[in-house]
C-alpha cells in the first residue's frame, strides 16, 4: 500500500474490563522502599514488549525488580494506578491521562515520555486516502480524545475540516464543519478497530492495537500522523504522591537507556519512535 504522511499527533481509550496477566502485588499500594517490587501497567504492544525488554536486560542490573501486568483496555490500567493496586503504568499519551483525571478526580502525573506511536487510518479495500468513495464508512475510536485524534489526522489527510471551535476534551462528531466527501463515521471501541476493516471501508486504529492485529502504520496505513512537534508521546505515569519515588526515577531511566532505544528501533522498524535519554 501507498502511505502518505499527515501533520498530527499519537495514542489510546475504551471498556473498564481488563484482561491482566498477573494480580498486582501486595506491595504496590504507596510502596517505595528500596528492593520491593515494583509493579508496573501496560497494554501487551508495545508497552509490555518495552517494559519486559527493560526486566529481563537492564533491570536485575540496576536493583530494580519489576513486575509487569498487562490490560487490554485502556481505562483499567488508570483506574488500577490511581486506587494503589499499580506503582506505574506505561501505555497513554499525557491528553488521555489528563481527560481521565478529569472525570475521574484522579491525580496521576507523566514522569517520563517514552515513545511515539503513530495513529494510521487503514483499509482493506484502497491504497490511498483519494480512492475512498464518496459516502464511504469510516470507523473511528469512540473516545472524545483519540476521535479528536483521528478527525485531526483525516482533517490533515484532506478529508475533511473540523470547526476552530473544536476542543479534544469535549468533541463529537458535530464539530465536523465540511465533509466534501459526505463521509460516514461508525464510533467503535479502540480495541476493536482492527476487527471492524472488513465492515468498514477504512478505520483510524490506535498503534498498539494495528500492531496486535498485524499492521504496520509504516507499511500498511494509507494515512499516518506526524511524529515531530506531537502531544501523542506515550509517558510513564504514576500518582502524584509517587511519582518521585527511586524505583520510578530507575524506571524512567532504563526506559530511556541506549539499550532501549536501540531495542525499540530494530523490534518496531519505525512503527514505534523512542524518545532518547535526554
């Protein structure tokens, strides 16, 4: 497929039900001695793939025991670090965590930007953006910030314009000024996205679930964000009454050593863009 490249931004939302690889530990709730566990969110790809990277090679190392629990939801992971059963969690961009504090009353905070992951819009059916029909059915994540997002990258892409008026935290699908492609949207939840391409003309899918699902936003996405100059940088969040504890600190580090990066770069080819130690 032919990519064209569209000015915007990156990353994640949808159910409260998760699917978590292991209980989180007893010791995780307010923890921050030296040699406890620390026990750290994520979504499978590319988060997980990052932090396990991170466990089995750079972590014994530095004095850091770190212990993983996976979601396959976007909600579950906040949810889980604001009530204590999580030290930190890696998968969000700060927008996200900031809508979830919000309406929540949570108080989590970014510690550190980690990676890049690209939105892409995808199709089954065209190899570009101007072979899309007239009236054609464009699936979109059904959460105010990553719709937000996905119009963005569509708007950039030529599609269509959304109003000046329009703010992430409260958009809908009215706040579309011209569709001159009378284009129709089906909000669907993110982690469902990839399923929906063979109902669907095209969908903008979440980086790490078009990765889940097998596709590259570098070879298969007809439309893909703009990394420079993006807000979408995917962070190490904590709670604020945590977020200075040492385990953290080492985290962020190790998640921003040259090993990492050079780690991110050969497993993703692109696909995901690491932020480098300083």
């Amino acid at each position: 497929m032919r990519r064209r490249t569209a000015l915007t931004a990156l990353a994640a939302a949808l159910p409260l039900a998760a699917a978590s690889c292991g209980a989180p530990s007893e010791n995780a709730a307010g923890a921050s001695g030296e040699g406890e566990t620390l026990v750290v969110g994520a979504t499978a790809v590319p988060a997980g793939e990052i932090l396990a990277f991170v466990r089995d090679e750079l972590a014994a190392d530095a004095g850091l025991d770190l212990k993983i629990t996976e979601y396959s939801d976007y909600i579950a992971p906040d949810t889980a670090l604001a009530e204590g059963e999580l030290d930190a969690n890696l998968y969000q961009h700060e927008p996200f965590l900031e809508e979830f504090n919000a309406g929540n009353g949570a108080d989590l905070v970014a510690v550190q930007d980690v990676y890049l992951p690209p939105l892409g819009l995808y199709s089954n059916g065209v190899g570009d953006p101007d072979d899309l029909p007239d009236g054609a059915e464009v699936a979109v994540p059904n959460d105010p910030t990553n719709e937000y997002r996905a119009l963005l990258l569509l708007q950039e892409g030529g599609l269509l314009t959304l109003s000046e008026d329009a703010e992430e935290s409260s958009f809908s699908l009215s706040d579309i000024e011209e569709n001159p492609r009378d284009l129709e949207f089906r909000e669907v939840e993110a982690a469902q996205l990839p399923r929906s391409l063979d109902d669907v003309d095209a969908a903008v899918v979440n980086n790490n679930y078009a990765q889940d699902a097998g596709l590259s936003p570098t070879e298969d996405a007809i439309l893909v964000e703009e990394l420079e100059g993006s807000p979408y940088v995917n962070v190490l969040a904590a709670r604020s009454d945590n977020a200075d504890d040492p385990r953290i600190t080492t985290l962020a580090e190790l998640l921003t050593a040259p090993e990492t990066v050079k780690f991110i770069e050969e497993e993703y080819q692109g696909s995901v863009i690491p932020v480098a130690a300083g």
